[in-house]
C-alpha cells in the first residue's frame, strides 16, 4: 500500500472520468486514474463501443467513439493524470484517507471521484454479438437520427418510459416504428403510454419478444416470438433499439454510498456530493435520466470542482 495518500483517486475512463481528471490536474491535484471498469469492462466506457458520434459539439462531420475517448485519454494525460489500466475491485470508505484496491495495487486518496457509468442490458441474442453497432444500438437518442436508420421501419423493445420515450423519438426518423411488449400493458406512465398508442407510425407488439435479430453485416429484420404460443415469425426493419434498462456499476460501494431503488449512487441536488464526505459521483453512475456523453463530460467537470473546493476547505 502506498504509505502517502494520493489528493484525489478517479475511478473510470469515459467523459466523466477524463472531464474529472482534466480539471482536477489543471488545478493541480496531481490525479490518479484507475481506467477500467469495476464491472470488468473496457477502459473509456461506452462509446469505445459506439461507432460514429454525431452529437457530441465540436465535431461537425461526427466522429468515432474510440476516437473521442482516444483524444480525451490524450488529454487527460497531457495535463500529467497518471492512468492505470486496472479494474478497482474494492474501496473502504468508512475512513479517511480512503482505500482503493486493484487486484494489482492498493492506494489510499484523500478524495475519491466516481465516474464508473453503467452497462445497457442486453437481450443476449444468438446473433447479437455480430450486429451489436451495425443496426442494434441502446440508446434512440444517441443514435436514430443516423443515416443508416433513417426511412426504415425500426423496432423498439421495451415497456416503461424510455421505451415509449426512445419510440415516440424515433419516429422522427422512420417510416414506422414497432414498440414489442412481451406482456398486454405497458408499464410507461399514462400520458408517455396515450403519447404511443395515438401515434400513427407507432404499432405495439403485444405479448411478443424478440428471439433473434437478423442480417448479414446489417440488421435487416427480427425473428419475433409470441409468448402464449412459441410461434416465430420474421419482421423486416432497419434497426432495433433496446429499451429494458441500464446497471449502474456501483458494486464496489454498495452498502458504503446512499444508492436510489435502481441501484444508481445519489447525489445533493446541483452537486455530485454523495453521502460520504469527500466522495464525489458523476456521468451515468449518477445519471440515469440524461446518459449522454456531454452531460457525462458536464458532470465530470463539476466533480473536479466540487472535488477541489472540498479539499481546500479541509
């Protein structure tokens, strides 16, 4: 264990994480960055599996997400942050300084920075891992306006808010849009479920799942199945759009931070304060209304501040 602690600790490697570690170098906090995830993922987040970013401001023509992460990285390192890339399995925050352990290290820090994000639940399809970004994506919002989606029908799976969310959003974009249910009632608040069912392009599935998705180096359709009976049948589209959910990655201080019923870390409105003094969370660990890679990057930056202003005052 390293006998003097660190300032301040970032755990993960997306736009929060690097926004953290940029601001909290340039203040001169001297960073350490453990940029895997703790759920084992790979380091930069979720837009290291995110082909051509077109929202993010800055970049006119789009860029790739490896390529944005790959810049970020460059500049947090610019400003002298020290990166690790290991997956922080342990923390012990009931006392300062607080403890940080890797399977390779163990590190105290006076402040600790939470930008961990959380994994979209996936269905597991057979054909999943070969199209997963060549026409399945997680995120509407992020991705429909795309060239590759744009006048298709697009299939949209998912029964709460973000699925009739992600639905009513897409229509924007295509030529019609399937909702599929596998059970006879959407779980979408009342006016997000009048908002689907009077929509003209929006036709709901009901009691049908998706058993597979299908294409070669494209989705070209769906391979639908009826609950009651097992019967398939095959679905022509574009795209299909999972709405079922997103897990925080918050093992590592769970029973240790104040967590909401989703499982997301809670932070003091307008702040990324937690409830530990001296623990701060940004981007999607603590966001799970926004989830976009600016309001991440926002969030990140805000950490810092908090983070530095926090430590000048103990």
């Amino acid at each position: 264990m390293s006998t003097t602690p660190e300032q301040v600790i970032i755990v993960g490697s997306g736009p929060a994480g690097h926004a953290a570690a940029i601001y909290t170098a340039r203040a001169n906090l001297n960073p350490f960055m453990f940029e895997g995830y703790t759920a084992g993922g790979i380091p930069g987040g979720q837009l290291m599996t995110t082909t051509e970013v077109e929202n993010y401001p800055g970049f006119p023509e789009g860029i790739q997400g490896p390529e944005l992460m790959d810049a970020l990285r460059k500049q947090s390192l610019r400003f002298a942050t020290r990166i690790v890339t290991e997956d922080v399995v342990k923390v012990d925050l009931s006392k300062r300084p607080f403890t940080v352990a890797s399977s390779e290290r163990t590190v105290t820090t006076q402040a600790l920075i939470i930008a961990t994000g959380a994994t979209a639940k996936r269905l597991n399809l057979p054909s999943e891992p070969t199209l997963w970004n060549k026409g399945i994506s997680a995120c509407a919002v992020c991705d429909g306006a795309l060239p590759i989606f744009r006048g298709k029908p697009l299939v949209v799976v998912g029964g709460g808010d973000s699925a009739a969310e992600e639905s009513t959003f897409l229509t924007k974009f295509a030529s019609k849009v399937y909702l599929v249910h596998r059970r006879d009632a959407l779980r979408a608040s009342k006016i997000m479920q009048e908002r689907v069912l009077k929509h003209p392009k929006i036709e709901v599935l009901w009691h049908t799942v998706v058993a597979d998705v299908l294409g070669e180096g494209a989705v070209s359709g769906v391979r639908l199945k009826e609950v009651a009976t097992g019967k398939t049948r095959d679905l022509a589209c574009g795209g299909l759009f999972y709405a079922v959910g997103f897990t925080p990655n918050t093992a590592i201080v769970s029973g240790q931070l104040d967590l909401d019923q989703d499982g997301y870390i809670v932070t003091q409105p307008g702040s990324t304060t937690t409830s530990v003094a001296g623990v701060f969370a940004c981007g999607d660990v603590q966001d799970k209304r926004y989830r976009q890679a600016i309001t991440a990057a926002g969030s990140g930056c805000m950490a810092a501040m908090d983070c530095e202003r926090w430590l000048a005052a103990v």
